[in-house]
C-alpha cells in the first residue's frame, strides 16, 4: 500500500471512533482538522491527497511526502487501538509537561507493527486515563522494543512464578530444562537480551522469609498452586531458589502481554523446583 493510501485508508477507520475523548482532545489538535468532519469532507480531502502525492511524485519530491504520510497513519491507527481503551467518561486536559504522555504519542508515529502498536496503545490509554501511570523509563525501553523482543520477553514470561520471579537454574541447561528451553528458542543469550533491553533485572536474586511459625510456603505458576512444608523445626525461614526478577518497567509491560501456561516447565517444578528445609505438598 503506497503512502497516501495508508493515510486515507487511517483516516476512514479513524472516523468510527472520533467523537471519542483521545481524538477531541489530542490527535485532531495534532492534524490540525476535525476527524469527525472527515466522513462529510473525506472524499474530497481524499482526493486532495492522493492527487498531491502523484503531482510530487512526477515532479520528483514524492519522498518529502512519505514520512509525514506515514507518521500520520501510524498515529491515527495507533489512537484508534487506544480509543479501545480509553475511559470514555474522562476527556483529560493532558499538559504540556507530561513528557512520558507526549512521547508515546511521538513514538507512535514510527511504529507500523500492529502488535507494537497494541502495546503501545494500551499505555497510551493507561497514560490518558491516569497522567503519571507510566514513567520517562517506560518511554526509553518501549523505544528499544520491536515485535520480535516483545515476543521474547512473552516467551520468557512463560516461565514466571508469582508473576515476579524466574528461576535461574533453568540457565544451566540441564538435560532436565533442555527440550522445553529449547522448543521455544530460550537460553542464557536470550536472558542477556532482555536484561539490556531492562525487561529482566541484571543480576540473579535471593530471598529470604522470616518464618517464625514455621507456616506453609505458597508459591503459583498461573493458576497451579505450590505449596511447601516445612520438614525442619529448627529451620525458621523460607529462603527461595536464586532467581531473576522483573525490572518495574518489565512488570508495567507484562500487564499488557499473554505469556502462555507451559505443561513441561510446570512438570519441572514440580519434580525439581525446591526450597531448602520444606518439601512440596501439591
């Protein structure tokens, strides 16, 4: 689809929703004219603007026209995703300063991967409904991130317990790990990606638990509970296997993805995810 078509064809699915807070407020002040207007006008303005893109075309200057086509077509199918999401009894008055709010909405211009811009939507939306929701840190990482490292990072969410921690032992490659690791193209190199990327936190962690009263230890992968008793009366704490974290921006991200349940990792746990002094109950 050559340029000025993608915009008009943007420009028509943006209609359906421009009565809708994100566009009044925000993307019709950034086009400079009414998308509500574009359904009474559209077939003329249409017209206009793949005429012009053909008039600078002959003339040798159709390039002039291609990044502000495309930036402004990213933009409206982006708006139209996050209208999806917007709460659409709040029409927010965004200011000037929210610099993490305004550049999403740059950033959106350069994204043309529709599952890029779902994400990218969807924080828009959590940004429009709630200024402060998302930080200046959210904004760099999400311009570092294409469809391929979001579906790294899903993958490798697959294998979270509690939504927050990922066992390191995994990293050894074991014979145990190796079939499900590999199946879905995971190991140690994919770690390091998305701990530059500042999904995954950089180091590997420990944890501790003060357990007093010796009480069960209740652990979950997705809806699968885990459950650890203690064996040692003398032990009175829970220490965890090493493990790596989320970064807080990886957490914010992972709101927004669909890791998959894994059959295999959830046998491995099972058989070898263990906590020192306590043994597995369910």
């Amino acid at each position: 689809m050559d340029p000025a078509t993608a915009l008009t064809t943007a420009l028509d699915n943006s209609t359906k929703v421009a009565n809708t807070p994100l566009f009044a407020t925000v993307i019709d002040r950034m086009l400079g004219f009414k998308i509500s207007e574009w359904a009474a006008q559209g077939d003329a303005i249409k017209r206009q603007i793949l005429d012009g893109y053909e008039d600078a075309k002959q003339k040798g200057l159709g390039i002039q026209y291609v990044s502000a086509f495309r930036a402004n077509a990213n933009l409206l199918n982006t708006g139209v995703k996050a209208s999806k999401y917007i709460d659409a009894t709040t029409q927010q008055d965004i200011k000037i300063d929210n610099d993490v709010f305004w550049g999403l909405i740059e950033h959106s211009k350069e994204i043309s991967n529709e599952d890029v811009q779902e994400l990218i939507a969807k924080i828009i939306a959590g940004e429009y409904n709630v200024p402060g929701t998302y930080s200046m840190s959210t904004l760099q990482v999400l311009k570092m991130l294409g469809k391929p490292e979001l579906e790294l990072f899903e993958r490798m969410c697959g294998f979270l317990l509690d939504k927050s921690r990922i066992p390191q032992e995994l990293f050894h490659l074991g014979d145990d790990v190796k079939d499900f690791m590999s199946a879905l193209n995971l190991d140690f190199g994919s770690l390091q990606t998305l701990q530059s990327l500042s999904l995954i936190l950089p180091n590997e962690m420990t944890q501790t638990i003060p357990n007093p009263d010796k009480k069960n230890y209740h652990s979950s992968y997705f809806d699968k509970a885990l459950v650890f008793t203690p064996i040692d009366d003398n032990y009175k704490e829970i220490k965890l296997p090493d493990h790596y974290g989320l970064s807080a921006v990886g957490a914010q991200i992972l709101r927004h993805l669909s890791p998959k349940f894994n059959n295999a990792f959830y046998e491995w746990l099972k058989k070898h995810y263990s906590v020192p002094h306590y043994k597995l109950i369910e």
